[in-house]
C-alpha cells in the first residue's frame, strides 16, 4: 500500500497521552493512601496537584518543586504514579526526600521497564513512562550509583516515549506501508517541526526508490533526536 497526503491535507501530530482524569486519579489515590497510613497531607502538593487539574492540557508532566514533601509523602505519590504508567516527567527537587523515596522511585521505573518488555508496542502506546525525574543531586543522601540508576532507567523510559510518539503520529495518518518524500517530510514535519533534516530523508529515498518503510523512517528519527541531543545515547538494554 502507497499513500502521500496532499499539500494541503491536515496532518495529525504526535497525540496526548494523559488527561485530566488521569491527573484526579493521582490526586485520588495520593490522597487515599496518605490518609490510610496516617501520614500528614502535603498541602502544598495537593494545591499544586490541584491548579494542576483546574488548568487542563494534556502535557505528562507533574512539578513538585519545593512543596516540602518528606520521604513517607513522596513514597505514596509514587505509588500512586505505580498504578497507571501516564506520567513523563516529574520534578521533585527541592523537598526533603532521601534514600527511602529513591529506592520506592527506582522499583517504579524497573516495573516500567518490565512492563515496556512485556507488552507489544502497540498495545502501549496510551500510557506515557517516566522517562525524566529532576532530583537534587547534590543535596540528596543517596550513593551516586543509585542516583546513575535512575538516570539510566528514565534514559530508558523516555527513548519509548518518543518512540511510541512517532508510532501514534504513523498510525494517526494511516499507517502506510511505503512513504514517499511528500509524506515522509510531513512526518518529518509533525514530529520536529522545522527541523527537517533533508539529507537524511534524500537518503532514505534513495534507498529505497519505491517508498519507505515504517522501521527505516523511525530509526532515522531516534537517530536524528539522539544527533540533536534531545534524546540520551542509549548502550544495548
């Protein structure tokens, strides 16, 4: 099958993963285990959790950053996280967090990657992982090994990320077979915007005179972000 949009054709770029149930779902569960443990709530959180929802958008990302959240705080948010993959960023620096909240983070990203592996691609592409967490590194009493760990495991997580994301565009657009140069610059286009690398699509033509394939033009593009530095060099995992 051969398909190419034409110039004028609306083009669907890379789609939300989360929404804002996902967000009350959190805030839900968050809440439910803090209070089934006894542990104070963390106000300042909630309230941020809370414009958080009030503001809508689909974007996966969730700040923490000095909400004074303790260790015993910080290990319910993250199993509240546990219960549905929907979360792609997380920044909690700036509260009192240490190797109790590191070693709970950890858990959660090594059960990420079990799941990404055990489940097809396809049958994922509605969850986001957590491919970034911000910690304070320097102020945090954990070993600098765990701390790689969880830099290495978000890596992981968020090359997934961006590859589903390429999938849900390929798949939106009616997942052709062959590509041609018209509809592979318009992939190129919804997924980076002006940053079309032009060689490497005149490339990938010529290589393939008739069209190109979906794994050829993916590879290409994770090549291209890891180049450009917006996705970390990954060894064999």
């Amino acid at each position: 099958m051969f398909r190419a949009l034409s110039g004028g054709a609306r083009w669907s770029g890379p789609s939300a993963v989360v929404s804002t149930l996902d967000f009350q779902r959190i805030s839900a569960v968050w809440l439910s285990l803090l209070q089934a443990d006894g542990i104070p709530l963390p106000t300042v959180a909630l309230r941020e959790l809370d414009r958080r929802i009030a503001e809508g958008g689909n974007k996966s990302k969730l700040s923490f950053r000095k909400c004074r959240l303790s260790d015993a705080q910080a290990i319910k948010l993250i199993e509240a996280l546990a219960m549905k993959p929907s979360i792609s960023k997380l920044d909690l620096t700036g509260n009192d967090i240490g190797e109790a909240t590191i070693a709970v983070l950890i858990r959660l990203l090594k059960g990420q990657l079990k799941l990404l592996r055990s489940v097809p691609l396809d049958e994922r592409l509605e969850v986001a992982f957590l491919g970034q967490v911000l910690l304070d590194a320097g102020r945090l009493s954990v070993s600098d090994n765990k701390l790689r760990l969880v830099v290495a495991l978000t890596d992981c997580l968020k090359y997934v990320n961006v590859q589903s994301a390429i999938r849900r565009v390929w798949l939106s657009n009616g997942a052709p077979e062959l590509m041609d140069q018209l509809f592979v610059e318009s992939f190129w286009a919804a997924m980076f915007g002006g940053l079309l690398d032009k060689e490497v699509v005149t490339m990938l033509l010529s290589r393939s005179p008739a069209g190109v394939v979906y794994e050829e033009l993916e590879s290409a593009m994770l090549a291209f972000k890891v180049r450009k530095k917006m996705l970390p060099r990954l060894a064999d995992w």
